[in-house]
C-alpha cells in the first residue's frame, strides 16, 4: 500500500509541473514576457531532475551535479515568475490610465 501511495504521490507530482510549464507557455504565449521565458526554461530544467529521479533513481544517486541543479532549477524559476510579477505588472499599471484601471 505504501508503494502505491508514492508512486501516486510522485505521479501527483509530475503532473503539477506539467501543469505549471503549460501555464508558463500560454502566459509567455499571450504576454511574450522574457522573465516567462526565464521562468519556463528554469521549471523545465526543474521537471527534467525530477523526472530523472523518478525514472531511474540509481542514475540520480550516481550524478551529485543533479542534486544541485534541480534547486538552481526551481531559483531560476522563481526569478523569472518574480521578475515578471514585478516588472511587467508594474509597467502594465503604469500604462493604464487611472478610470481603467480596476
């Protein structure tokens, strides 16, 4: 029972990356942010690691480099999605006349 509660819990997993690169690509797609851009690229590399660990488990334990780049990863992602949530955001605002904005 336990197996299959981590096998469902790793499974839940690799779906809410899924999810979240797939937000990532209609966002880049409507806002053509690059900060989204940067964002995709470090959750991408995130769900890469992830899937490494998931698919063969020996192969991650034998390649150290994994276990600091699936974080560098998940930072890349954060910068880009702070970044985006910052800048763009604020330079919408910016640009909206005060009766528009809501």
């Amino acid at each position: 029972m336990d197996n299959m509660l981590q096998q469902f819990a790793n499974f839940l997993s690799e779906v809410a990356s899924v999810l979240v690169v797939l937000a990532c690509v209609v966002l880049y797609m409507r806002r053509r942010s690059n900060w989204i851009m940067l964002a995709l690229i470090g959750e991408l590399g995130a769900l890469a690691c992830r899937l490494v660990l998931v698919l063969s488990p020996k192969a991650y334990m034998d390649m150290p480099f994994l276990r600091v780049l699936w974080p560098l990863n998940a930072c890349i992602f954060a910068i880009g999605l702070l970044g985006y949530a910052w800048f763009e955001t604020t330079d919408r605002t910016a640009a909206t006349p005060p009766e528009k904005q809501s």
